[in-house]
C-alpha cells in the first residue's frame, strides 16, 4: 500500500493479517454477505446471553466482497 503523503511503499503485518483473515472468512461463505449474517444470527440464536446486534442488520442490497 502507498502512503499518500510521500508515496512509499509500507507495509502493516496486523493490517495485513486482519485482511487476509476477513478474506479467508468472506471466502469460506462464497463472499455472500447473506450466507454469513445467516451464520451470525444462527449462532445469536444459540447464545443470546453473548450477543444481541447481529438481528437488527439488515442487507439493502448485495456486494462483492472481494478485493
């Protein structure tokens, strides 16, 4: 990634582990947002003491995940 005040390259190891963990989820539910907010609410179903928000999201319209 360049900065954009001098144009360098630089590289962040824990900004680069986040995206390649959200890559890594996104892909194991084919990049379909809907596929993994049904797994969320699933497991919100299982454990309302540990989670309450993932019900109030709603998708308005489909996008690619992908990068």
């Amino acid at each position: 990634m360049k900065n954009k005040k001098n144009n360098q390259e630089w590289f962040d190891p824990v900004v680069e582990e986040t995206r390649e963990r959200r890559r890594a989820l996104t892909a194991s539910f084919d990049n379909d947002p809907k596929k993994l907010l049904d797994e969320i609410r699933r497991i919100e179903r299982e454990n309302p003491d540990k989670s309450k928000y993932v019900s109030e999201i709603k998708i308005v319209r489909k996008a690619s995940w992908k990068l």
